[in-house]
C-alpha cells in the first residue's frame, strides 16, 4: 500500500480552520486538534442559538401583546386572535407586536373596534 501525504490540500484544511478559531483563547486559535474541537462545539452552540433566538422572540411578542390585550378587557389571546380572523384582519405576532411600540393610537383603535 502507498502511503498518501494530504500535502497542500491538508495544509488548506488546518488553515481553514484555525481561520475560523481565530479569537479562542489560547491554544484554541493556535493548535489544529483543539481548534477543530471548538469549531466544531461552536457551530454547535450557534445552531441551537438561533432556535433560541425565535423561541425567545415569539415569547416576547406574545407578552408584548398580553399585557395590551389586558388593558382593554379582552380575558385571552385566542379570543384577540379569533376576533380578529373574524373581522379579516390579517396581523401576525410580529407585527402587533411592532405596531404597539411604533404606533399605539392605531391598536388602541383596533382594539376598540374589536370590543364592539
């Protein structure tokens, strides 16, 4: 059997990937086998981070509305949600979300509407 040497293409490998350690601490940014374990770890973390993120923004959007929809009576977010589908006015969590901070006279409106 014929030994194969990785030669340029191992070389760009390790470059690659000490690129991507470059700010780790210590031997982190400097060595090939720990850098690559905590490349590796990273993507990792930053995969699960962005589920988080949209789980963490759904939550606030929900409580953002809940405290509005509180303050005009109305007892829960299904029935805000079902009034609203009933009146064909198609807002996402989102946007009610962003349309209380920007322009709350609007929702104000909105929900008084609704009550009626």
């Amino acid at each position: 059997m014929i030994r194969v040497k990785k030669g340029n293409n191992g070389i760009k490998h390790h470059k690659k990937i000490l690129k991507l350690a470059k700010g780790f601490f210590a031997a982190h940014s400097k060595l090939f086998r720990t850098a690559n374990t905590k490349i590796i770890k990273a993507f990792q973390y930053s995969y699960v981070g962005r589920k988080q993120k949209k789980r963490f923004f759904k939550n606030l959007w929900l409580s953002r509305i809940n405290a509005t929809i509180l303050h005009f009576k109305i007892k829960s977010y299904t029935k805000f949600i079902s009034k609203l589908k009933n009146n064909k006015i198609n807002l996402n969590k989102k946007m009610l979300s962003q349309l209380m901070i920007i322009n709350p006279k609007l929702i104000t409106k909105l929900l008084q509407h609704l009550i009626k």
